[in-house]
C-alpha cells in the first residue's frame, strides 16, 4: 500500500522541526549570571620615576697590602672576622729589618760616644788657646806656637761640628729602620669586617699586592650610576627609597654624595645613598633606587582586582553588556592598595574586584548591591 503526504502536512512538520530547533538554539545562547563586586578604574597624578640599580658598599674600604718586601709568618684573621682599630692582622718575618735596625742603633751610639770624646777634646783646646792667648798678652809665647794651638781649637770645634752631623744622621737612619721595621705588622686602619684574604703564612708579600681586605662596620651605602638628564633633580640630602633583592621591604635611603664628574662612556653620575643600619643588609647586595623626577597621570586600580593566569597578571573589564571579558594587563607601582596599570585598560572602565579562582569571561556580571566602588 503506498501512502502519500499532503504539502499541508509537510508543512506542518516542517514548521515543528524548525521550532524545536530554534528553542535549542536560545538556551544555549544564554549567559550564565553571577555576582560580584565591581570597581572602576581610575585617572590619578602619579610620581615620574628613573630606577637605577647599584649595590651595597661599606662606607670605608681598605685593600691591605705589605711596604716592605717580607714572608708572611702570620695572618690572625679570616673572612667574616670583627676588628678593632690598630689591631695586628698580618705578622711578617723581620729579621732582615731588625738587623738593620739594631745596626742603625748602634751607629747612633758609636756617633753619640765619638761626638763626646771630640767634645772633650774640643774643651781642652779651648782652654789651652786661652792660656795662650794670656801668655800671648805677656809675650811669653812665639807667634808660631800661638798659631798652633789656635788651628788645634779650630780643629777640634769643627770636629765636633762633624760628628754631631753624623750623629743626626744615624738618628735618622735609625729612624727609617724602626719605620721599616713597624712595617712588618699590617695594622687595621679603623674597624670593621674582613671581607676577603688572599694571603696565609709562607707566602711572598710584596708592596702592592693585596692581603686582606677591611670593610667598616656599621651602616652600608647604596651606590647607582644616574643618568645625566636626571641628575638635576638629586639633591644631598634627599630621600630615595632603595629595594634590594635579597631584602623583604623597600628601605628609605639619604643622598650622602653626588660625584661631580660623569662618566664620559657612560654619560652617568655615580651618586652614593646612605641606608640605615640593618642586620639583614650586606656589602655586595644588588639593588634598585627609585629617583622620582617630577609627575605624571597614571591609570589605577584597586590591587585586589589583579589576578594572575599562569604568570600573567589580568584583570575581568565588563562589556556595555555588563559581560566579563579577560584582559591581560601591564602592572606599574603599587602603593596603599592601588596598583598602576602601564598598559591594557584605561581610566573609567569597570571591572570585577577580587575574582580569586573564578572563571568569569563570557559571565554576566550581577554588581551586588552597594559593591561597586
């Protein structure tokens, strides 16, 4: 039997299936609803910023090296060790030095006993010219016997003369060989910390080669390079905060010193920021100094809007439809609870605060009520 379908029938069929399909298409076109709070980004005048980096240096360094050529016969310290001013570090082999200066004493003994016999003789020539001279007045004596012993008094006056110039100079040489021998022990200049040795005992120490070396106690200093077109805002005494990488906070720093001359490769000035005393703080820290050198306008929002995907930072900007979209954003400074946006939205635009874990893009976003700020 064979049946045949009327084009109304069909029709209505038609009509049927194309309705259903429709229906589908609706609900799932639908937009998920929820709720959450909304603030909006804003325009505000911001500080214009030059970061420098640098690292961390004690005020006063010393390299220790040995004056005199010697064996190094002891070394009293390591790295890390505490000094105190004038204590004795390095101890070298003296005995070619006091050698020397033992003979240089006993030159000055043998002048100081030379210089009195000739000053002994020089007073009994003295005192036989003036019996002569009174024995001359009574023509009792020959004027060759006269001549005589005036030349012998002359004589022994300019021997003493001689001798006591001997005398000052083997003081002196004296002198230069207890100098040269004081030499032999490396003092600490003034205290502090030994940050480096390079010496131990049976080495050759010579004149400019380094043993130790001494960095002051107490406080650090911060030292950049600053470029030229922002050195004229660096004033002594100015205050620049410093965050160092090892460090946990941002410590607030003093301009201590501004190096008048710039580096002609460079073009930069090495600017010097004392930092309070801290224990966590140590010499050869790398660090970075901000230098605010007039304002800016700068887009901000609320911290707590920034989320992170994967290593991205994002923020969820709601659509003139209310519908959250994901915007990877550029971060700038932050500071009491804004955050500087460098790129990727702008000033008036509302987004979702604090979205934690939640996807949002593609929601629409319900503001609860009295949340949007």
């Amino acid at each position: 039997m064979r049946f045949v379908l009327s084009g109304s029938i069909l029709a209505a069929a038609s009509a049927l299936i194309a309705g259903c399909h429709s229906d589908t298409t609706v609900r799932s076109a639908a937009v998920e609803t929820v709720q959450a709070r909304v603030v909006e980004s804003r325009q505000q005048e911001a500080p214009q910023l030059v970061r420098t980096t640098g690292t961390l240096h004690s005020r006063e360094t010393a390299i220790l090296s040995a004056q005199v050529v010697g064996r190094v016969q002891q070394v009293t310290v390591h790295e890390g060790d505490t000094v105190a001013a004038g204590q004795t570090l390095v101890v070298l082999d003296d005995s070619t030095l006091r050698a020397t200066a033992d003979q240089a004493e006993a030159a000055v003994k043998a002048a100081a006993s030379q210089q009195a016999a000739a000053q002994t003789n020089a007073a009994l020539a003295a005192s036989t010219l003036a019996r002569y001279q009174q024995l001359q007045a009574q023509k009792s004596v020959s004027p060759q016997e006269m001549d005589e012993v005036t030349r012998r008094a002359q004589a022994a006056a300019a021997q003493v003369d001689a001798l006591r110039a001997q005398g000052s100079a083997a003081k002196a040489q004296a002198s230069v060989a207890t100098a040269m021998l004081g030499y032999t022990r490396i003092r600490a200049p003034f205290a502090g910390v030994i940050t480096s040795r390079t010496a131990d005992p049976g080495a050759l120490a010579t004149p400019g080669v380094p043993l130790l070396q001494i960095d002051s106690a107490g406080a650090l200093q911060f030292q950049t390079t600053v470029d030229e077109s922002a050195i004229a805002t660096i004033h002594i005494g100015m205050k620049i905060p410093v965050r160092l990488d090892a460090a946990t906070t941002t410590t607030e720093g003093t301009v201590a010193q501004i190096v008048p001359a710039a580096d002609p490769a460079s073009h930069t000035f090495l600017v010097k920021i004392d930092l309070p005393s801290s224990k966590q703080l140590r010499a050869g820290m790398y660090g970075t100094a901000e230098v605010t050198t007039g304002t800016r306008q700068a887009v901000v929002v609320q911290r707590s809007a920034v989320v992170l995907h994967g290593s991205l930072s994002c923020v969820y900007v709601l659509d003139a439809s209310g519908v959250a979209q994901l915007r990877y954003v550029t971060l700038g400074r932050e500071q009491a609870g804004l955050i500087e946006i460098l790129s990727g939205i702008s000033a008036g635009e509302k987004l979702v605060d604090d979205p934690a874990d939640r996807e949002l893009a593609g929601k629409r976003i319900e503001i609860k009520s009295g949340a949007q700020q």
